[in-house]
C-alpha cells in the first residue's frame, strides 16, 4: 500500500516524493490503493508530486488524477473516489496593499511605474502584492520602503477595493492603507520605478 495519510475530511493524502520513483511500480501499487480506498468509502485522494518526480504525473492522470493547483516546485493533483465529492476550489483572488504614506509637511508619497499600461506617465501610491503569509501591515511597509526607500508607521485601513479578470484569470483584492512617513529621502526602485516623488 502506497504510503499516506487520512485528512479529517475522510480524503486520502499521498506524497509522491515517498512513492516508487518507477512510473511502472508507481502504478501498479497507485491501481490497488485506489481500490482499497475506494472500498473503504474514502472521498478523494490528494497526490502531491514534486518536480523531481514529474515522471509520475501522466501515471497519475491515466488514473483518473486532474490537475489542482501548482508551485514553483510541485504540481497536486486530486482524484474523487466518490462522484460526488466535494474538491475546494484553489485561490481565487490576488491580495495587494497600496500606500497613503504622508510626510511632516503634508505631502503624499507618489510613484510613477516604469512597466506601466500606458505610454504616458502617471502617478499612483505606493504598493504591491502580498507574499505568501505575509500580514498585510508588514507588506504595506515593505512595499512602500521597497519602491521609494521611505520608512513608514502603519496608522490604519483606509478602504478596499475589489474586481475581476485580472492575471491569469483571478481575481484581485487591493487594500489601500494610511501610513506615517518616518523618512523622508527617496531612494526608488530602479528596476520598477520611473519617478518618485512627494506631492504638495
């Protein structure tokens, strides 16, 4: 029997880095455990495969397995062993936060990007997208600090803000944020950054 884990949804979790490396092996022993859990009234069955076993991903799919979600180092692949078994649905939805960041004199911080969507300039705050289990309070800081080189105090949650259809068909959540500068020099981002400046 292949080696795994029962969830407390009563699925099936296999990580393929501790199955045969063989795809021959692979599924031979992969066909006798969906039998067994199928059997014993399990749900679904999660496969976990990491790049270095890539080999074993279309034994897999032959098996029934379709694609779920992936990282730059894995693909998870689920099977349902019941029709109607319930498969959540991956992440929706990207999170950013972006910067109202005010300094001493009443001036707001403003950055112009240099991969913008429009050949003329313009200006917005701040910001960017979360990293993975990142705060939100600590990402808004770094994001401000990372684009302009201004530290930043978090003061509070200004507003939200929520739309459709953006990269690679998800959906976005932007939060925008009210920030205390604690420094006023600006060192921009180069690499992303076309112009940054505060604005009277």
């Amino acid at each position: 029997m292949l080696d795994h884990e029962v969830n407390r949804f009563n699925g099936i979790e296999i990580e393929a880095a501790h199955a045969p490396e063989d795809p021959e092996c692979f599924a031979g022993e992969l066909a006798a455990a969906l039998a067994a859990w199928e059997e014993a009234g399990r749900e679904l069955v999660w496969l976990r495969v990491p790049i270095e076993r890539a080999a074993l991903i279309p034994v897999a799919t032959a098996a029934g397995f379709r694609f779920h979600h992936s990282q730059e180092d894995y693909v998870m692949l689920v099977r349902r062993l019941r029709p109607d078994a319930l498969v959540p649905h991956y992440a929706t939805h990207y999170i950013g936060a972006g910067g109202v960041v005010l300094n001493s004199r009443g001036e707001l911080l403003v950055v112009s990007e240099r991969h913008r969507r429009s050949a003329r300039p313009y200006y917005k705050l701040p910001g960017g997208a979360l990293h993975p289990g990142e705060h939100l309070v600590d990402a808004v800081i770094r994001e401000v600090r990372e684009e302009t080189g201004v530290h930043a105090r978090f003061e509070a949650l200004v507003c939200f803000r929520h739309w459709h259809g953006y990269r690679y068909g998800k959906s976005d959540i932007y939060f925008i944020c009210r920030l205390t500068a604690l420094s006023d020099e600006i060192i921009r981002d180069e690499r992303e950054i076309e112009e940054c400046l505060w604005m009277p």
